[in-house]
C-alpha cells in the first residue's frame, strides 16, 4: 500500500468527514481555536512522537501559531478553504478515535502524521505565506 493510498483512505473514512463537518463552527469562533490549538499542543507534547517525526511536531506548531493568530485576528491572509482544512485536520489530530485509533502504542499516530504531512503538502503557499510573515513581524518587533 503506497504512502498516497493510505493517506486518501483517511481522507475519505468516517473520521475524517465527521472532523471537517465540526470546521467550520471552530473556523469562525476565536475561542474555539484558541482551545482546539491548545490541545493539538497538549497531544504533540505527550510523548507520542519521539525522534522520527520531530518534523511533524514543528509542523504541528506551525499550524497551531497560524491558528491563534487567525482566531485573535492578527493574519486573516489565509484563505477560507485553506483554513477549514487545517482545522478539520487538527480537529482530527486531538481525536483519540480515528482511522487508527490513538491508544495503539506507536500505530496510533500513524494516520495523524499522515495527515499533517498531506496538510503541509497541499497548502504549502499558504504555510509559506504565514511562515514569512511571522518572521517579518517577529523583525519589525526586535528591531
């Protein structure tokens, strides 16, 4: 079963579907971002990704930062689309019950991470796009 496979049977199970149908209340309610980047945060510090996917949990604070800065109205550059996908993916993340569920030890975070890499490749621009323009604020600030 190929990488591209597995990632589109995830995209089509009920778990899924059920994480992208909850997007759109978290899209436009700030306080439900808020919440929702703080228990991707929780999830990614719990020990479930040791070394191998490091990636993955900057990843992981990226689409968080985004997030928070898109609920306090900071960044609004970020299409609706774009945004709706990566709450339905972050929604998906902090589920314990998905395609495979997360109380499998190591094999439970195989669709999450599946799923945050696909993330990152299809909305590339749109995380570079925010990537610079943190990094432009973050020099307008210490300068």
């Amino acid at each position: 079963m190929t990488n591209e496979s597995f990632t589109a049977r995830i995209l089509r199970s009920v778990f899924f579907k059920k994480a992208t149908g909850k997007a759109g209340r978290y899209a436009s309610n700030g306080s439900r971002l808020f919440e929702l980047a703080k228990q991707v945060m929780e999830k990614s510090r719990q020990g479930g990704f040791k070394q191998g996917v490091a990636e993955v949990q900057g990843q992981l604070s990226l689409l968080t930062r985004l997030v928070k800065a898109y609920a306090a109205g900071e960044y609004r550059q970020l299409p609706w689309k774009s945004l709706l996908s990566i709450v339905g993916v972050l929604i998906y993340f902090v589920s314990p019950l998905d395609f495979i569920p997360d109380f499998l030890p190591v094999l439970g975070l195989t669709d999450d991470v599946a799923l945050v890499l696909w993330l990152f490749k299809s909305l590339g621009d749109d995380l570079a796009k925010f990537n610079e323009w943190e990094k432009d604020r973050k020099t307008i600030n210490i300068g």
